[in-house]
C-alpha cells in the first residue's frame, strides 16, 4: 500500500479508479504484481482480491481508487482454476516449489480417476496446509513450516462445484475446478493423488474466473508496462466492473442526493424500477449514468446505502 513519504522521482499520486484484470506471469506474488501495476498507473489508492500462489498464474482483479470499496466481494466469490497434478511425487508445500518428500509408483486408470474424484465434489473438509499465508499469533503459517514447526490446524468446510477431469497423460492429471473462497488447490491435488494410492502435487496452477470475472479482457504485466499511459487508463474496468451481478437501481437527481447522504429511501414503483427480489443492487444517478454506489433492497421497497462511491465511476 502506499507510504507517505515522498516520491524519489518527485510525481504525486494521483487518483485513479477502476479494476485492471491482471493475468499474474509465474513467480510474481500478488503483492509485488499489485505495487508495479500501482507504480505504472501512479495511483493512490490500490489492492488485490485475494493472492495468487508465486509459481500460479491467471485472473488477479487489482482494484484502484473507489473500486476498492467492492473487493471485499471478489474476496468472497468462487473462483475457477485449471491445475495439473503430478502423479507420484509428493513435496512439502503441496507443489512444485517444495522438496520432493516421496516417490511413488504411478499405475492408475482413467476410471479410478473418475471414482476418486467423485469423492470431493460438492461440500468437503479440508485442512489448511502448513505452507499458506494463514496467521497464528501474527505470524503466517509458512514461516512456521520453514523452522520445521508444524502445527495442528482445523478443517475447513469449502465446496467444491465442478471437479472435472480435462486430460491424463500419466503421470500428469489436468483438471478443471471452480469452488468457493478459501479451497487450496494444491491441496485437492494432493489428496486426489492420496486417493489414487500414489500421492502427487501441484505441477501448475491457472486461475481462469473469479465471480463473473474472466481472463477473457485481462491483460499480461508485459503487455501493461508496454502500454501508454493513455492505454493504461483505457485498460481499466469501470468501478462497476465488479457489480454487474447485481440489479441496477435509477434516481433521480433528488433521490439520489438523499442516498448519498445515507438515508434510507422509500421507492415508489412509478418513481424508480424496483427489483423484484430483495438484495444487494447496484445504484445510478439517472442523469449523467453516475454510480453512487451498493445498496440493499429490503421489503416494501426500501433501499437502504451499503457502500458509496465518492467520485464519479467515469
């Protein structure tokens, strides 16, 4: 994040808002991909969604400005990977950075495949590994794991939505998954080479989807350090990228002030388009398209201010 001591090179930061999807190169970490994407734009304000491993590559949505306000959600969405496990040989971290701990036999089939993977569909438990960035008493699991210290951790309930197997070339299984927050990959990899009987870890790890976001717009740190600074700005989703799962509320001008200031709305059906349901929504200025912000629609039309947006999405 940024300190506040001065620039070297004497340019202020400057306030910038929207979310750049970032498609992370291998052996950067989250947060060093994070600071040059922030130096690149000369931003105030940034932050991550939620970290990708060093050796991982794929979608790492950056927030700047007002859009970090809403990264707490991309945090919280299910997220979508292709992974390859190698058969066979297990490590110490759970992937391909780790020292080889065992060696095994790989004489599996397609079907036993199939039959193990069926066990971790849907909701699972699943332990926390020793090399993660999860804290006990402020410090993070993997400095523990690095003195040889490893300590007892609980099992977490994730779920598990699609398990599917893409590819087998012995002794490398390619697979698909999309799951909820907090599901350590490497981790799945690990225990479907435990039920195959042979043991195996994470070769290679891709997040193609986090919520509705895809790698289909992102960008390579490459390519956005060859952009212009015009180009740069021009690469960046609006602060609303991250909302349009929500339904869209319109005010009008005095409504809308009214939301701004906090205050919780009675929305007649002749003056607003109110949803259906009841929920999180996404609200508009109607005259000018500006986002105000996330509201909560609750029974008999109220809309009640969630989080709001300071300056213009635009």
């Amino acid at each position: 994040m940024a300190h506040s001591s001065p620039q070297k090179q004497g340019i202020p930061r400057i306030p910038v808002h929207g979310v750049l999807l970032l498609d992370k190169p291998a052996g950067w970490s989250s947060n060093d991909a994070l600071i040059k994407a922030k130096r690149l734009l000369n931003a105030l304000k940034a932050g991550h969604t939620g970290t990708l491993d060093p050796f991982a590559t794929g979608l790492l949505p950056l927030c700047f400005g007002e859009a970090t306000k809403f990264s707490q959600d991309l945090l919280e969405a299910d997220k979508a990977y292709e992974a390859v496990v190698h058969l066979g040989i297990t490590t110490n971290t759970g992937d391909t950075e780790g020292e080889t701990t065992a060696t095994l036999p790989v004489d599996v089939t397609v079907e036993q495949i199939a039959a193990a993977m069926d066990r971790f569909r849907g909701p699972i438990a699943q332990v926390p590994p020793m090399y993660s960035a999860l804290k006990r008493d402020g410090k993070p699991l993997y400095e523990y794991a690095r003195a040889g210290v490893t300590l007892e951790r609980e099992a977490r309930q994730v779920h598990i939505h699609v398990l599917e197997l893409l590819d087998y070339q012995a002794p490398y299984l390619r697979i698909r998954v999309v799951c909820s927050k907090g599901t350590y990959i490497r981790v799945l990899g690990e225990e479907i080479g435990n039920a195959l009987g042979c043991g195996g870890h994470l070769q290679a790890l891709r997040r193609t989807g986090v919520g509705t976001l895809t790698l289909e717009n992102s960008v390579t740190l490459e390519q956005f350090m060859a952009m212009s600074d015009e180009q740069r700005s021009a690469a960046l989703l609006p602060v609303d990228g991250l909302l349009h799962s929500f339904p869209a509320v319109m005010l009008g001008d005095v409504l809308a002030q009214r939301f701004l200031h906090g205050q919780r709305l009675a929305l007649g059906k002749e003056e607003v388009a109110v949803p259906a349901a009841s929920g999180r929504v996404r609200v508009y200025q109607e005259n000018g398209g500006r986002l105000l912000g996330t509201g909560l629609m609750q029974e008999f039309g109220i809309l009640a201010p969630e989080r709001l947006v300071a300056t213009p999405s635009a």
